[in-house]
C-alpha cells in the first residue's frame, strides 16, 4: 500500500469527489473532506478499504479548521488540494447584494487561503499545496461579459494565493493554481465541454509532473500556463 497521502478540501461532490477517486485509483491513501455526511463520498470511502478517509469540515469555520488540523496531528501529506467554491449567478456587479458579495468572496478566497494556513504544517518538505482555481481569474483574459462576481473572487484568490507564495518561499513546497477547464458540475452547468472523469486525470497528470517544482504556477488540465 502506498505510503504518499493526500488530502482534498471539498470532496462531497463534482471535482472535488473526482478527484478524490482519481488520487486512490492512482495508490495514494486520501482523507475528503466533506460539510455532509453520507452520499456518494462516504459510499467510496466505505468501498476503499481504508485507502479513502472521511473528515467533516465547513472550510469557512475557522473552529472547524482548527479542530480538522487536531485531528490530523501526526499525518504527513504529499499534496493537499483545496477545492471548495460556490457561484451565485450571472449578475453584474452593480446587481450584487453585499451579503452576496461578501459570502463569495469569503468562500471562494479567503478560506482557501485560511484553510492552507491552517494545514500546510502538515505536507512534507517536497510536497505540493494546490488551489481550484479557473481561468475566469485571470485579467488578462477577462475580455468576454458575464459572472463578474466570480471572476473577481477567482481572481483574488490567485492574488492571495501569490501572497501566501511569498511569505512561504522557501519552505520547500511545490504551489499551484489549478484551472480545470469549464466542467458539466452544478456549478459550471451541465451544458459544459467537459466531464470532469475526462479532466480531473488530466489534473492529475499535472500535480504528478509538477512534483517538486519550485514557485507558484498557474497551469491548465493540459500544464500549459494560464496568464495572470
């Protein structure tokens, strides 16, 4: 049995669970976390033996990153990947309320951020700490209307995310923003290109070949460079 563990932040469904599943196919042991017990997530770690773990967590509790962080005292991870987001729709940004506004900027960058800070003691010097992220973040190619909100908690969590880089330079890991293409989940829509059976491998393939790398990157499902 393989001794490279990881941990996926936001595993209950969509990308997250995929990947999940992915990262045990391939021999790692995966702790999920999840804000529900049961479903899909429980039914493939009750299948796994042993390999898939099963942990609650609402990211957006810093109580409940706390008490996570306890309760992995003593596991040593190679990649922890923080997956967790939400959308509310394709409002222009003068239509946002400000409980809305605040609710997605919370989810979708700040507790990324928080949650890394919270277990990044965890990952072994070599191993790599990854975020979900979309190219819907990135400025340079912000050229089309529509889900201003998103795009702009998207695109502070890839500011933060360099912040956090700088002030973790030299710890040894490996930092990467992940862009996964626009996937059929609840929250891409299920009129998408992609399925994300066919793109989280492909995720995958990156976090394995970028093992090691030194600095922050923001790469796609294929490791191409998504600009800033």
């Amino acid at each position: 049995m393989s001794n490279r563990q990881a941990l996926v932040i936001g595993a209950s469904q969509g990308l997250g669970l995929v990947l999940a599943n992915e990262l045990v196919r391939r021999g790692r042991q995966v702790i999920a976390t999840t804000r529900r017990s049961g479903g899909e997530l429980q039914a493939n770690a009750d299948a796994s033996n042993g390999r898939l773990k099963v942990e609650s967590l609402e990211m957006t509790s810093p109580a409940d990153l706390s008490a996570l962080r306890e309760r992995l005292e003593g596991v040593r991870l190679d990649l922890l990947f923080v997956n967790a987001a939400i959308d509310r729709g394709n409002l222009s940004i003068d239509q946002v309320p400000t409980d809305m506004f605040t609710e997605v900027m919370i989810t979708n960058a700040l507790s990324p951020l928080r949650a890394l800070e919270a277990l990044r003691g965890l990952v072994v010097p070599g191993g790599t700490v990854a975020v979900m992220s979309s190219d819907q973040g990135s400025i340079s190619r912000n050229t089309e209307p529509g889900y201003e909100l998103y795009k702009a908690a998207k695109a502070a969590l890839n500011q933060l995310m360099r912040s956090y880089t700088t002030r973790h330079a030299d710890d040894g890991h490996t930092k990467l923003l992940i862009d996964p293409g626009h996937n059929r989940t609840r929250l891409g829509g299920f009129d998408a290109p992609l399925a994300p059976r066919e793109s989280i491998p492909a995720v995958v393939d990156v976090l394995e070949a970028q093992a090691g790398a030194p600095g922050l990157q923001f790469l796609d499902l294929h490791g191409e460079i998504v600009p800033w």
